[in-house]
C-alpha cells in the first residue's frame, strides 16, 4: 500500500487484522453485537468485561458485607485509581486523582492557576476548543474579572493557558513539551486537557514539563459512561495550590470534623466530597486494560488505524483535515463532507457507529484496543458510498 496506485480492498484490512498484536484484547470486551462496526470509542469506550465482575465483587464483597465498614479501603480510592493511571501519562505515583468530572477539575485548575499567576489578569484558550473548557474559562472570567484572550501568541498578561492536548474535531496533536516550555517561558502556566490523548498515545508529562493536566476516563480509557475524570498536579506545586471548592476529602484530618478547612499537602487536596465507589471501580478496570496493552503499543496501534483511515479516505475521495504526519495527530480521523449528519445517522441505523461534529464533521475513532482494521474499512467505505462531494 505504499504505491498509492494500489487499491485497498477489505482483505487488506484482514491481513491488518491478523497481524494484529493487540487483536486479543477485543475479546476482553463485551461486544454486543458481532456485526456493529463501532467507530465511536473515542466518545464512549466498549465495556471491558472485567467491569461487570468487579461492580459484583464491590456490590457483593464491599458494600453487601462490609457495609459502612468498607470506607476503612474506599477512603483513598480516588488516590489508588490515580496511581494505576499515572504511568499511562508520565505521572508518577501521587500525582494523580480519580474524581468528579473533566469539567469541574477544568474549573479547579484555572482557579488554582490564576491564583498563582495574581499580577496577570488574562486567561488564554482556543476559540475552537472543546465547548465545556471555553465555557467553564468564560464562566472564571466573568466571576473574577480576568479576560478571555482567544490564541496563545502574546503571553504576556497570560496567568493560564487552557489546552487540548489532541483536537476534538480534527485529531490535530499539539507540540506539548514545546508550547509548554514556551508558555512558562512567558510568565504563564498551562492546564493541559488529555481527554483525547490518555489511553490514546504514548505521552510524558514529565518530560514535557506539564505541571497542570486533567481528563476523562470515558473514552479510549474504557472507564463506562460518566466514568470519573482525573487530575494531574505536579509534585513541586501540590503544596502551592488553591482549589476553589474546599470539600471535606480534601482537609487535612477528615475525620477531626475541624472549625476550618486545612487543605491538604499532596493530590488529594483537589478532592472535594464522598466519590462514586462503583464509578471508580469500573474507571479502574478500563485503565488497568490499558496500563496492561502498554501505551506504546496502544499508540503504535492506533497511528495504523489512522494512517489505513487517511489511506481510505484519500482513495475513497472522502477529504480529511486530520493531520498526515503521524507526530501531530490522536486516534481519530475526521472526515468533512456536507452531508455528514445525515450519514452519521443513516449508518448508526445500520449499526456502523461514527459520531458527527458541527457542522461537517464524521469521527472515525480508532480506539486501539478494540477497533479492528476491518471496522475501519467497513466504516469508511459506508460513509464514502453515501458522501457528498
Ligand atoms: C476535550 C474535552 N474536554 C471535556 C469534555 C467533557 O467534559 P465532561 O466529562 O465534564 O462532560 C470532553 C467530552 O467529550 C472533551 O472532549
């Protein structure tokens, strides 16, 4: 399939399939229906089948037995979760905690960094960012004064920088370690948003210099719908940062039930209240399926899938801004065509599950551990015999 004069036909993707080092892994899911092609899992992810075990053993072994007792373990769950998700993104034990939503730890997070930043009154995001990190950076804004700049190039009055690390609509991969470095060069701090990237691609928050991250665990994490998100604070700013919303899980001394909020020096102290046991230990499987796979070959996985996407597309004469060069781009492949909501549905009603993003885009997410190269030929070549061009 180099010599792009070849044509690329279903067997092709067979063959993709049986060389498949991760192939095994869809058998750890539950697959509903043998014949959906599902090309969504970077909204929603497929349940892992451990999940439905381990929400049996919590009901049965925790809950049922040891009643109130069983918070005696539950207590730092959102802790334990964190540390199965560390290695996955380059964090390292302790600095990562499963809890709430990606929303809510967005909110945290631009707080707690406009309050380290107090002598700049700026807040910078993309006007094309994911609507609920614009609207959240709107909302701070509006009750602190600080302005919205649209754009990163003049850092100067910037405290934070809110980003997505992988573009919801065209996968487009941002240079992380080099916009970090380049924004703390200027004065300003960054809160990455990975809810696109964990579980997805090989990435080191380390060693690109991230201080401030937070995602989601629904998507290529496999964590179940409304699964808890997560956040990241490095080591060296745990003890410096103030989170907004001063719940009792993240005061020093919980249970001394004191006058006054004591934020606590480590991870925990962007806790707020009592987390989802049940929630946390579906998050939990997904994120041990994946910390297994590997995230190299996770990656390695998922920049196939995307590159026999594009191939697809560019042979099916479907456009696609998602990037070419597999460095800059995540696990989905967008295809912008004017017709793409009325396919979108017309294939979900033929079980070939894409999403659609305004105004012209179909999302063919390739979700590593459970998308096969045959999905992602069955899918495209559907969505290019209803396109319009
Ligand atoms: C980049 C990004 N941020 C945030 C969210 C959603 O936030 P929440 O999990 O709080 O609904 C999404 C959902 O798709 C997303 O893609």
């Amino acid at each position: 399939m180099a010599d792009s004069t070849l044509v690329i036909t279903r067997d092709d993707a067979l063959v993709l399939d049986a060389n498949d080092d991760l192939a095994h892994f869809r058998g750890r899911f539950h697959i509903p229906n043998p014949g959906v092609v599902y090309l969504d899992g970077n909204s929603l992810g497929m349940p892992p089948k451990r999940t439905i075990e381990r929400l049996r053993e919590v009901y049965e072994d925790d809950w049922a037995t040891g009643l109130i007792r069983s918070w005696d373990h539950w207590i730092d769950y959102p802790q334990r979760v964190g540390d199965v998700l560390a290695p996955l993104i380059g964090a390292a034990p302790g600095e990562v905690v499963v809890h709430d939503t990606t929303t809510m730890n967005v909110y945290q997070l631009v707080h707690a960094a406009i309050a380290l930043r107090p002598g700049r009154r700026t807040i910078a995001i993309s006007a094309d960012d994911f609507p609920t990190d614009r609207y959240v950076v709107d909302g701070i804004a509006n009750a602190t004064g600080h302005r919205v700049q649209h754009g990163f190039d003049d850092l100067g009055d910037v405290a934070v920088c809110v980003r997505s690390v992988i573009d919801y609509r065209t996968a487009e991969l941002v240079d992380v370690a080099a916009e970090t470095a380049r924004a703390h060069a200027a004065g300003a701090l960054v809160v990455w948003d990975l809810s696109h990237a964990v579980g997805a691609i090989e990435i080191d928050l380390h060693a690109c210099g991230v201080q401030l991250a937070i995602g989601c665990s629904y998507k290529f994490l496999n964590g179940g719908p409304g699964a808890p998100a997560w956040t990241y604070v490095a080591a060296e700013l745990q003890p410096v940062i103030e989170q907004p919303i001063w719940g009792w899980f993240a005061t020093v001394d919980q249970f001394a039930m004191g006058p006054t909020f004591q934020p606590r020096p480590d991870i925990a102290r962007v806790l707020l209240g009592t987390p989802s046991i049940l929630a946390l230990a579906a998050a939990e499987v997904g994120i041990a399926l994946s910390a297994e796979a590997g995230m190299g070959h996770i990656h390695a996985k998922g920049r196939s899938l995307t590159w026999f996407a594009i191939e697809l597309c560019d042979q099916f004469g479907l456009p696609t801004p998602t990037p070419r060069d597999p460095d800059r781009r995540g696990n989905h492949v967008a295809i912008a065509v004017p017709n793409a909501k009325a396919i979108v549905q017309e294939l979900a009603g033929r079980g070939i599950i894409f999403d659609f993003r305004e105004p012209d885009i179909i999302r063919a997410g390739c979700s590593p551990l459970t998308t096969r190269f045959t999905d992602v030929y069955d899918g495209i070549a559907a969505v290019a015999g209803l396109a319009t061009r």
